[in-house]
C-alpha cells in the first residue's frame, strides 16, 4: 500500500496557538471558558473539559471574574464589550489573521463602504466579521447571492479565511459582471495561505490516489471543503473523524490512500492513522507539498500611503474600479500596491511592526500578505531576556526572514541573526581585534570546550584554554564572568575562538615585568629562603627569586650555604646586580653583616 500524507496536515498555526493558550490555562490550574468549542475537535474539547477549560455558547452563563477565551475564529465587538461591562477577564485567542480581517472590515466601514463577506453566514469566523463591518454589510455564500445585493455605491470585499479558491472566484466575477456594479470595488483576498496550501494538496493528492481519507470532524467547515475537493478527484473520498474508524479491510494493498487533514485535526490522530497503516504489509509514505512558492515572493511593502488604505497587508488586495482620475489618490488600492511592489527572500533583513506579542513570540507586520513571527529561540541571543520586557505594540524592529513560508503560510523571523550581525559588524570593525580583551560570561558546557557569550556573540574557548590551572568541571565558568583574548576568527562561518588562559598567562607577566622594574641595585629588601642549592640559597623577595650566592654569604670562608640559612628563614638582603633580559637578580648577606 502507498500512502500519500498532505504536508500541511493537522493543526493550522491560529488553532494550534488558541489551543495552546487553552493548555497554558488548564495547566495552570485555572478554570477558565471558551465562547464556542475551542475547535471543531470533539476529542480535544472533551480533554480541554475535563482539565477545567469549558465551552459556552451564552454570555449570560458567565459571572463576573470568570475568565473567557476568545477562539481563533474571532468573536465580534458585542462579545467585548459585554466582557468589560461585566467585568469578565478575556483571554483574546484570535487567530491573527482573522483579526486583520477584522481591521479591514471595520476601516472599510467607517470610509462609508459596504463590506461584504464571502463566507458562510453561520460559521462563527463570518459572524465576528460580520460585527466589525458595521450595519451596512452583507455575506455572500454564493455567486448566486450576489443578485440579491442592492446597488452599491463603494464595496470591499473580504473572504472567510477558509473559504475555498474556487467560491471566493465566482463571488468576485459576479460582483463584477453586474450590471450596476458597484463604482468602486476593493477587494481583499483574505483566504488564508495555509487553507489554499491544503487544498492545493487535497487536490493534487486526491487526483493520484485511488482512495482518499480526510482526517477531521464533520463540523469542521475546513475539512469539509477539503471532502468537496477530494470527492471531484477521487470517487472513494472517506471523512474519517476517529482512528477507530478506520476499516482496514476496506483497504487493498495494491492501494493508493491520500490522507489530508483538516485545520482543527490534532496531529495525534494524524500519527495513529499512520500507525495503524503502516502497519500493514508493504506500506511506504510519501509527503506531499502544495507547490512552494518561489524563493523570491511579491510582497506589499508597508507604507504609509498603503496603511492608510487598509492595515492588513496579508490580503491580497486588488482594486478593481471604475478608471475614474478622482480616485488615483492614496486611496487606491492598486496603484497603491503597484507604487509598494517589492521582493522578499529568505536571509532578507526588513523593518518590521509589532502587532502582538503573545507567549513570548512576536508577531510583526513586515508588509507581506502574512504576519511574520519571531519564535522565542530566535529573540535573541541572551535565553533570558523576555520578548514581553522587549517590544510592544507598535514598536518598529529590524528582523531577518529566515522562511517566507513555514507551510503554514507564515513567514518565519529572527531578531536574534539581525542583533548577532550587527554585533559581529561592531566586533569586525575593531582595529587589531586579536589584541583585545572582551569581557564575557560563560554560558554552556559543550564537547571539548566551553561557550562563552561576548556581547551575544558566542565563542568558543577550548578546554585547555580556558584557565592556566587544570580545571577538572568546566560546569565551574558557567554563569561567570571571563575575560577573553580572541585567538582565531573565521569570519565567514561567524565563528570565534577565544582563550582565557592567554589573557591569565599575559596578566601575570606584565605584573612580574612591574616587579623587576622596582629592583633597584643597591637597595635593601626583606626576602624569604626558598631553596638551598651547593652555590647558593634562592631568596624570594615578593614574586621573584634571587641569588645570594655561597661568596656573598658571610665573610668568612662557607662550606656550604646551608651552614648560614635555612628554608623558610626571614633574612634582609642588599640588592648587588639585576638582570632583566635574563630574570636574574644576585643578592648580597655578608653585605648588610658587617
Ligand atoms: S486557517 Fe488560517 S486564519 Fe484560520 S485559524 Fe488557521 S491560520 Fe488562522
């Protein structure tokens, strides 16, 4: 049996986000409620249930100081304000996509446009939109609702993010084919990246297979789509909403089953299925992608003049109206978008709004037609700084795109590469860099050596390296400060190593050269016997050892040195000779013993 899996299977990123933040809650012991099931799952709304996350349909249930969970379908503004009246504390789980459909909708309104909304008009997604646009909006179901419009004067038109391709099409090219159609139309194809991915994939997949499985819940309106979608393709399209029913006698082994997975599907029940599967004879899985964008991606680059128009860039807006000279001001929507054109690629560095920081992560409008998302690894260098104490809403931050698309649609940032790039900028300017010391902090134990942090720059110190000691647990720098001489850097894999030791072997020489300088011949100093050898005993006159020799012992004859000293012995010596070059110092006894 071949099994072909849709890559973009299982949780989308807005539902995996609401859930984790549902998690987050029950794992903190929290009782807390979700307005509507959390997502189309019965499995993970009953689990949800049982560790105290429960879902109601009617405000009125809730009392005040309960805690409300707005799903990722969005809620409308009512929702909201009904919370604050009564004092409820809101946990807003908005996916942000939907949220931005959200701003669309209600900008467009209060610019005196009628919105309208191509969607389901009971799918809860619909209804929050619905909510932001106003009194003067209308959802479309169908091209064949389009008729039922009044004239329209100013319209934008927006879709349920889960709307598929082909309805949202028929839509536009009824609204256009009017015959008093509206004089200006703006439309704004909000249809989610990840829902047209899976679709393309239910499509190319249920085209090669001879049996198809969609994965997901029966009131999953995004696994349903993707059912339709099957169906076209492949006659033995099966809606599997639980492992356990899977019949696996209706599956031949010369078969070829397609698997895709709806939006609010949990990846464990992905996992069982090809457990269970795999486990038949012969069985090889095969991933497919909905085709990758190219690496080089049209995007609107943020402007004033384009936010001025809508403030949802991840719409794929177009202005389609009348060729009047009027409206080529800055509320044009295409030659807005047209003046903004420009490229993005991954290792681009690009300015950036945060638009919410949520869990740590950051969410940043990079101008893109999705959100970029700086996950908490890629903050920052430094583990412990926290993306709360860092930005908010509406800070401008540089970012670097290290995925245009993570196959959920979103576009993957990290501040942390731009930081690091800007500090190996600063470090590479510095003149003679391998004759400094940079002071840093030792951060991690790894094979052979240490991580020590310069300023967010890591390097490596070597073991043998990191002290002029032997140093059994090198656990013993971790968190300590260091002081390092940098030893080799290689500048195009951004790679340092670094030695403590040289910095600790430099130091003491330079104290022992500020030592010789202050001997001076003819002078006194107290010293301690370290050593007696046939010729002579070794003095230590602070750090340095010097030489009385046997003839400067006493003045009468000696027969060997130990007859005047012995170790450990205080003595006060006159300084006869130094010697720098050579480190020797001759000392005279005899001479202070008259
Ligand atoms: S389908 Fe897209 S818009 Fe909807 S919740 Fe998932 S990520 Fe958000």
């Amino acid at each position: 049996m071949r099994i072909l899996l849709a890559k973009n299977s299982g949780f989308c990123f807005g539902v995996r986000r609401a859930v984790e933040m549902a998690e987050q809650c029950a794992a903190e012991g929290k009782t807390v409620y979700t307005y509507g099931n959390i997502i189309h799952n019965d499995s993970v709304v009953r689990e949800l249930a049982e560790n105290g996350v429960h879902s109601i349909e009617n405000l009125e249930s809730l009392s005040t100081g309960d805690t409300l969970i707005i799903r990722a379908h969005g809620a409308p503004p009512a929702v909201y304000e009904a919370c604050e009246a009564r004092s409820i504390h809101l946990i807003d789980a908005t996916c942000p996509y939907v949220k931005r459909i959200h701003k669309i909708a209600q900008k467009a309104a209060e610019e005196g446009n009628t919105v309208l909304i191509a969607g389901k008009a009971n799918h809860p997604e619909v209804v929050g939109i619905r909510g932001w646009a106003g009194d003067n909006a209308f959802v479309l179901e169908s091209e064949a609702d389009v008729a039922g419009l009044p004239a329209l004067a100013k319209a934008v038109l927006v879709a349920q993010t889960t709307l598929p391709e082909e309805t949202f099409s028929a839509i536009e090219r009824a609204i256009e084919s009017r015959i008093d159609r509206p004089m200006e139309l703006q439309i704004c194809n909000t249809i989610c990246d990840t829902t047209r991915d899976r679709q393309s994939e239910a499509e190319e997949i249920s085209r090669r297979s001879t049996r198809m499985l969609v994965l997901g819940s029966k009131s999953s309106a995004n696994t349903q789509e993707l059912v339709k979608i099957c169906k076209k393709h492949c006659k033995n399209t099966e809606n599997i909403d639980a492992c356990d029913k899977l019949l696996l006698d209706k599956l031949p082994s010369d078969d070829i089953i397609g698997i895709v997975a709806g939006a609010s599907t949990p990846d464990r029940m992905i996992r069982e299925v090809l457990q269970v599967m795999s486990e038949q004879e012969k069985t090889t899985i095969e991933t497919i992608e909905a085709e990758a964008p190219a690496e080089e991606v049209v995007v609107l680059q943020v402007t004033e003049e384009v936010e001025a128009v809508v403030e949802a860039p991840e719409a794929t807006a177009q202005t389609k109206s009348e060729p009047k000279p009027e409206q080529e001001d800055s509320s044009d929507f295409a030659s807005a978008f047209e003046k903004t054109m420009t490229r993005i690629r991954n290792g681009q560095v690009l300015e950036g709004t945060v638009i919410s920081v949520v869990d740590g992560e950051v969410f940043v409008n990079v101008g893109y037609k999705s959100d970029g998302v700086i996950p908490v690894g890629e903050l920052s260098s430094d583990s412990d700084v926290k993306a709360e104490d860092l930005f908010k809403e509406g800070d401008t931050i540089e970012v670097e795109v290290t995925k245009v698309n993570d196959g959920d649609g979103n576009v993957l940032l990290s501040r942390k590469n731009v930081e690091s790039k800007k500090l190996w900028d600063e470090l590479l300017s510095q003149e003679n860099i391998e004759e400094n010391i940079f002071e840093a902090v030792g951060k991690e134990v790894v094979k052979g050596g240490l991580i020590a942090d310069i300023s967010g720059i890591r390097a490596f110190v070597p073991a043998s390296q990191v002290s002029t000691k032997y140093i059994e647990n090198l656990n013993e720098f971790v968190g300590m400060p260091m002081r390092l001489k940098v030893l080799e850097v290689d500048r195009q894999r951004k790679r340092i190593v670094a030695s403590q030791k040289q910095v600790l072997l430099a130091e003491a020489a330079a104290e022992r050269r500020g030592k010789w300088d202050t001997l001076i011949v003819g002078s006194k100093v107290n010293g301690v016997v370290r050593r007696i050898a046939d010729f002579g005993a070794f003095v230590d006159i602070g750090g340095i050892d010097g030489l009385v020799h046997v003839t400067d012992a006493a003045w009468g004859r000696v027969k060997h040195p130990s007859d005047v000293f012995e170790i450990g012995q205080e003595i006060e010596v006159l300084i006869l000779n130094v010697d720098i070059e050579k480190e020797r110092v001759s000392l005279g006894y005899k001479q202070l013993h008259h």
